[in-house]
C-alpha cells in the first residue's frame, strides 16, 4: 500500500464522535478495534488507565466490553463523559443554542461586522501584524455566497484599535498563569489572555457566560464541549499556513 493510500485509509477511519473535539494524540479507531477484537473476548473487562480522548474504551464498549478509563488531563475526563453520555435531550439542546445564539448575535456584531456601502457583512478572519494592528478582513458576500477579502482603511484600523484598546472585559474567564511549554510557545510569566487577540477574548468569555446562564444538565456540558473543541482554533497557537494565502487559518 503506497502512503497516499495509507493516509487516505486513515482518513476514512474516523467517525463523528471521534471528531467532536480538538484534542490531540486520537488513534486511529479502526486499529483500536482490530486490537480489542484480538485480545479480548464479550464481557470482558478493558482497561485504559491513560486514555486521552477515549476512542479505545469507547470501541471496546461498542464491542460489549466493559470498560474503565481514566486520564490525569481534567479535560480529557471530561470530554470521555460525554462521549459515554446517552441521556441527552437534543429538543433541549437545539432550544437552548438558540437562546444562546440570539443573545450572543448583537454582542459579537460589535466585533465581526464589516460596513461597506450601506450594507453590513459578518466578517469570517482578520489578519493582523506582528504589533497586533488589523490590516485585512476575509466577509462572505451575501449574494454570490464569496468569501472576499477587504483591506481596511486607515481610518477603519484606528476606529477599531481604540474601540479594542477601550474595552473592558467584565465576564469571566481564566486568570491564572500559564505553566511554561515550549510546544504552546508558553513562556514565563504568560497568562490565559496572552493566547488570545482581546476581541477574542471577550466574545468568548461572553459566550462561555451564556451558555452557563441559559443551559443546564448534560446539555450543557455538550455546548462546553464544543465550545473548549473551538478554543485552539481562535488561539494563537494555531501553526502557520502561509503556504495557502496570509488568509488562511493559522497565518
């Protein structure tokens, strides 16, 4: 098998539940299987005692095993609850993303609106220089359904500097400084808001604080988890792409 089969069967390998979340070090499922299938039988007990994500115990639970699995990353216990969680009303769910969702729209226009031409367009990324300054914006056309890319204007980058620079953020969120880790580029004397422009910050401090004010039970926690999947995303810690335009995530 050459290895652009090898990566292409790879690829086929992974399944929803494996892909809800960002969290690294995922082994291939299918794999996984093959093993629990060879060297266990129906009834059995697996145990994962450093389990990551949960994509072993969880094919072996498909396959009637009984599991146990625990990982020292708070997170990662965290994410293995809700990918063993079946109770989850998802009426409730979409009712209260919703809420959710319509409470965060007027807040988050604030800092991803684009007015051209009488017409206001929701801007997708910005790219900044090294001292943090805007410099172009990527909005989806209304119409043709394009993703287009718009320089600001001199103007347009000191109205959005100071508004930046102003802004308090008064919700919640983390504090605490960051243990250093050369593969996060954490240095010393780094904290969470360090990671992170301020508008996107405050967007998702303001979005964490909805979902806590407006959903509760295992729902909830469904929405932490989509919620905490997107955080790298929005870091900047996400490695550079320059190779696929200046526009392209993680440039």
């Amino acid at each position: 098998m050459t290895a652009k089969s090898n990566f292409i069967a790879t690829l086929k390998q992974k399944k929803d539940k494996y892909e809800m979340h960002k969290y690294w070090g995922k082994k291939p499922s299918n794999n996984l299987r093959l093993l629990i299938e060879k060297y266990s039988e129906v009834g059995d007990i697996v145990f994962d005692p450093f389990c990551g994500y949960g994509v072993f115990c969880s094919e072996a639970y498909i396959l009637q095993r009984n599991v146990i699995l625990n990982d020292l990353n708070p997170i990662a216990n965290f994410i293995e609850e809700q990918l063993f969680e079946k109770n989850i009303n998802l009426k409730k769910l979409e009712d209260e993303f919703i809420i959710i969702k319509n409470k965060m729209q007027d807040f988050s226009n604030n800092w991803y609106s684009l007015n051209l031409n009488n017409q206001q367009y929701e801007t997708i990324s910005i790219l900044r220089n090294k001292d943090n300054q805007i410099i172009k914006c990527k909005y989806k056309d209304k119409k043709t359904k394009k993703f287009i890319e718009y320089s600001y204007t001199d103007r347009e980058k000191e109205e959005f500097e100071q508004f930046e620079k102003e802004y308090i953020i008064k919700d919640w969120f983390p504090k605490q400084p960051l243990i250093e880790n050369s593969r996060i580029s954490a240095k010393k004397n780094m904290s969470i808001d360090d990671l992170f422009t301020k508008r996107t910050l405050a967007n998702h401090a303001r979005l964490l604080k909805l979902i806590y004010e407006n959903s509760t039970g295992n729902e909830q926690k469904l929405l932490l988890v989509a919620f905490t999947s997107n955080l790298a995303n929005c870091s900047k810690l996400v490695p550079p792409t320059s190779s696929r335009g200046d526009m392209a995530q993680g440039t």
